[in-house]
C-alpha cells in the first residue's frame, strides 16, 4: 500500500498579492505545520481573508511561492469554509453529497458519508430540508459538515462566526473542536479576541499585509512583541 499523502508542511514564502494599485499581502513568509490550531488575527482590512484565499488557491499570487509538501493538493486533501456560505438550491444532505461527487467520491459512498457529517455538527433532523431556508447558524454548520465529509487534512476557516449570534458561534467552536480532534489541520481567521483565546494553539498576527508577529496564543496573549498587537489586544485598534 502506498504511504499516505502529507500535505503539510505547507511554506509560503515572500508572498505579495497586489490588485488595482494595492498591496494587500506584502512580502509574507510563514510555515504551517500539522497538529496545532493556528489563527490569523489582525484588524480590518490587514488581509486576513486574502492570504487564506492565497493559501487555499482561490488567488494567484502576484510573488512568491506557496508550496505544499506535495506537488499539487487533491480536492478532498484540503477545503475552506467562509464567513457567508453558498448555499445550492437543493437540500442539506444534496449539498454535501454534490461536494463529494465533485471531489470523486464514488456514488455508492456519498448518501453515507453526507448522513454521518450531518450528524457530526446535530443536523441529521433536516437532512432533507432547503439548505437556503437554514437560519445562519445552520447554514454555517452545513458548510463545515459539508467540509468535513471531505476528511481534509487542512481546513481553512475564514472568520467562520463573525455573522453569528453568540449561541450559534459556540455551537461552530464546538464543531471546529471536533474536526481538530479527528486530526484536521485548522487554520483560521477570526477578529473575536476570546475566540482566539479559546481556539487558539498558534497566532500569527497580520497588520497591513504583513505577519508581525508568530508565537503561541499563551505567549501572544500573555506579552505581545509589536505595539500594534498590543494595541489590537487591548481594543485600541479596529478590529469590525
């Protein structure tokens, strides 16, 4: 049997993004590396949202280098969930099962797989119901069922609660909890400072297009490194 595939570690390397005269990513260099929940954290408009993008290959990069630990990522071997999830016009369980098809799970395996991830995140009761009529807290627990049945290794999370009522954001932590526990990868972008707290195993702190600083959440939250983290922590700079 062929050893599995390891996408990570992930190296990205003086990455910049620029469109219509803006640099929105500007020269960054990280590694990502498997087991740790990382999350990217930084005001409004630091460029959160586009290095994911970068990262999961919705955007080109204008320079740099992004580079998995294997030639080219398979459909099912990462995913990426927004903040405002598409919704098809078909039910809950059709939109997860039109995902698998898409990512060549074969037919006989997708009712299953699309049953099992509803339970996951509690929504096997409206399996069959218009996934566009969900509330917004169900929507957002469909797209990471939706995901998760993929069984990535990496999941990329952009501000996955930022439109959420406090009782549907902890519902989704809890979900997050439990895809890393099974071993995907979880990198996400949140400005919720006690989510950070709460998620957190890694910080990587962006601020104009430029990771300012790395560090362990208990070291960022403990003793920031850069005035404009601690000035972010303290609620000195915007962050909605």
């Amino acid at each position: 049997m062929a050893e599995p595939r390891r996408l990570l570690p992930l190296e990205i390397s003086e990455l910049s993004f620029r469109i219509n005269g803006r640099t929105l990513i500007d020269r960054v260099s990280l590694t990502i590396r498997p087991g740790t929940r990382t999350v990217i954290l930084g005001p409004n408009g630091a460029g959160k949202s586009v290095l994911m993008r970068l990262a999961h290959g919705l955007l080109d990069p204008s320079a740099g280098r992004i580079r998995w630990n294997v030639p080219e990522p398979r459909p099912r071997e990462q995913a990426m969930v927004f903040q405002r999830p598409v919704m098809l016009r078909r039910s809950a369980r059709a939109n997860i099962e039109y995902a698998l098809k898409l990512a060549g799970v074969p037919g006989r395996e997708r009712a299953d797989r699309a049953a099992a991830a509803l339970a996951r995140v509690g929504l096997e009761r409206i399996a069959r119901s218009p996934a566009r009529v969900l509330s917004g807290g169900e929507q957002q627990r469909l797209a990471l069922a939706r995901a998760w049945a993929l069984d990535p290794q990496v999941m990329f999370l952009d501000e996955p609660t930022a439109s959420l009522d406090p009782g549907a954001a902890r519902e989704v932590e809890d979900i997050i909890q439990a895809i890393h526990e099974t071993g995907t990868k979880i990198v996400m972008s949140t400005h919720n400072l006690g989510q950070a707290r709460r998620l957190a195993d890694d910080i990587l702190y962006l601020q104009a297009g430029r990771i300012e600083e790395s560090a362990t959440a208990a070291e960022f939250f403990r003793q920031p490194r850069t005035a404009h983290a601690t000035a972010f922590i303290q609620g000195e700079l915007p962050w909605h």
